[in-house]
C-alpha cells in the first residue's frame, strides 16, 4: 500500500516540500511505499493563459525523486476529459491507504473535482485523506508556482529562488555558436514550455561544463564565453548567478 500524492509540482517549491515531507514522514511511519502523482501543466495551460512551467518534467521528475519511492508523470492533455470519480478510480483507489493533498486541490474535467468530493471518494474506500493548508513565507505570503514564475519574467531570481528552496536553472538547448571579437556567442532555446526572464543580462555557471559567462534576455536568449565549447545540440542547465548592467 501507498502513501500518496498528486499535483503539479511545478518548480518543486518549500510548500511542495512541505507536503513531501510529510508524505515521506507518514510513508516511514506506517511501514507504506511513498508514490507522487505529478501533473505535466496546470489547467490553466489548456487555455493558452499561462506563463510557462519553472522546470522541465525531467528535472521536475528528479527533483520529486529525492522524496518518494515511485514518481508518476500524467500528461494533462491525457486527463482533461476524465471525470474526477474516473480519475479517482484509475489513479487513487486501487492500492492507495494514505492521500496527502493541499487544502486547494482540484481534480477532474474542468477541474470539477474539490476537497469535499475527494472526502467523499476516499471515505469510501477507506482511505485517509490529510489535507495541508497553505504554505507561508517570512511575509505571511502564500508560497505559489504562480508567484515564483511571476518572479522570474520580471527577473528577481533570488527572490525566486529562496522560495524554491533551491537554484532556479535555465534549462536549454545550443542551437548555434559563433564567435564574435575573441568572445563565443551561443544561441540558446529555452526547453519547451519553460518560464524565463523577460529581459536583462546575467551572470551565469555551469557546473557541468565548468563554464562561466553572461547570458542576455533579448530578442534571442544569448551566451556569451570567453571559451564555449559547447556543440550544438547541447544541453545545459544555467544557474543564474547575478544581474548584470
């Protein structure tokens, strides 16, 4: 039997923590395996009004992994039609004893699912439900996948990254490189569905590559290097370490 949970996770934030915490605390305790059920998008992404996701699904996926024995990624687009007792059904109610979830939790088509519902559903299957409040910052502010992305488009990384817990990293692909003055310029695509800053330049590293250099917000998202080398097709993963002017 699991102890489970379900959500987006988007960005793997302190109240996502939170939450995990307690998941892998009840898991330990009652002798249970541990599972997330992660959700590729919010809804809102169905609509076309949404900024974009903090992390790729596969740091989303490692970052869950610290936490739980088994991680579930859902494609949105797979769910959206399915009633929240179906998903209920397929999803939850065969081999779950313990479902954590927050206080906000909707599921279902149209997101038709709420907390009272969910009650419902697990009661009978005698499943114990816990639902969590909101998580608060310093401020007495909610912790949100919406507030940090809001955060990043305006380019407050370290305002970003004390509510993530951790380094916010730009995730992207080569897609050319040139070299301009002595200096290597590359052309960087952002990971599909990715938020990132609007605009402004940065400090940035690259732990793998053991590269350093700048990277500009542009019309195009460009690095610039004293020494690249980095082909194109590369992937890397920037930790934005500091704006520059």
């Amino acid at each position: 039997m699991y102890v489970v949970t379900i959500g987006v996770f988007d960005g793997v934030h302190l109240g996502h923590k939170e939450l995990l915490r307690r998941v892998e605390e009840l898991a330990e305790g009652r002798k249970y395996r541990s599972r997330v059920i992660v959700v590729s998008h919010p809804f809102e992404h169905l609509s076309g009004d949404f900024e974009g996701l903090i992390t790729s699904h596969e740091r989303r996926i490692l970052l869950l992994s610290n936490y739980a024995d088994e991680v579930i990624m859902l494609d949105l687009k797979g769910i959206k039609d399915m009633s929240a007792e179906d998903f209920f059904e397929r999803f939850i109610a065969k081999d779950t004893a313990i479902l954590v979830v927050g206080k906000d939790f909707r599921f279902g088509k149209n997101a038709e699912g709420d907390l009272r519902l969910l009650e419902n559903l697990c009661s009978r299957k005698n499943i114990e439900l816990i639902a969590l409040p909101d998580i608060l910052d310093g401020q007495n502010l909610r912790i949100s996948s919406s507030r940090i992305r809001k955060l990043i488009r305006e380019g407050k990384i370290k305002e970003a990254e004390e509510l993530l817990g951790h380094d916010y990293l730009l995730e992207a692909v080569v897609s050319s490189v040139e070299n301009f003055d002595s200096q290597d310029v590359a052309v960087l695509e952002p990971f599909k569905d990715l938020v990132v800053p609007a605009y402004g330049r940065f400090q940035v590293e690259e732990k793998r590559f053991g590269l350093r250099g700048t990277v500009a917000f542009e019309r195009e998202v460009k690095l610039f290097s004293e020494e690249l080398k980095l082909a194109i097709g590369s992937c890397v993963h920037l930790k934005l370490v500091g704006g520059v002017a």
